[in-house]
C-alpha cells in the first residue's frame, strides 16, 4: 500500500472516528492555495481543526510527535483562511487524531486542545 493509500485510510478511520464520538464533519482535506486541513469538523458549537497523522508501530516516535511548531503554524494559517471564507464566527480548536498501525489492528488516540495559537 503506497503511502497515499495510507494517508487516505487513516484520515478515514479518524472520519469515522469523529462521528461516532458526535462531531459532524464539515470537510476533509480542506485546501486553498498551500494552505490544508485534514478535517474540519464542529461539536457543541466549536470548530474543530483536525490534524491526522499515522505511523506504524515500528516508529520510534509517536504520530502527534510529528505536529511541529512549523505545521501548527500553517495549520493555524489554515484555519484562518477557512474562517474567512465561510464567515464563520464560532471558537476554534486545534486537535490532532494519531493512528498507529500495528499487524492489522489500528490504535486511535484523541488529543483534543493540542496547541494553541501563538498570541
């Protein structure tokens, strides 16, 4: 399976994921110009800004590792342009969904209010 396919099937089970928890999903794979988001999607009135990131067990480093100041910013960036766009006026937070694949069996952690907007 090439890295895309993975990608693809990890932002999926995140999708599913998020529904079941009760969020609805407003957009998956969001993008304008460089900017991207994986999942947009809102619970309780709040605007959620899903980052997905998957690795196989073998990693030495957990997924949300990855998620570094420099993605956040583009990430926050991200965020502002779909904001503006739909002329949105709710809270936004920043959550990352991080899938390890092991032998088959795909363990999901949840981090809600990963980082915050640098002032």
């Amino acid at each position: 399976m090439s890295t895309r396919e993975v990608g693809r099937q990890a932002e999926q089970q995140a999708v599913d994921y998020l529904k079941e928890q009760g969020f609805t999903i407003r957009d998956i794979n969001w993008q304008q110009g460089q900017k991207e988001i994986d999942i947009v999607a809102v619970k309780n009135g709040m605007l959620h800004i899903v980052e997905v990131r998957s690795l196989s067990s073998t990693s030495i480093m957990q997924p949300y590792q990855s998620v570094n100041r420099q993605k956040q910013k583009n990430l926050i960036r991200a965020a502002n342009a779909y904001i503006e766009k739909y002329g949105l006026d709710m809270e936004v937070q920043f959550d990352i969904i991080s899938l390890v694949r092991n032998k088959g069996f795909i363990e999901i952690e949840y981090i809600p209010n990963a980082f915050y907007p640098q002032l």
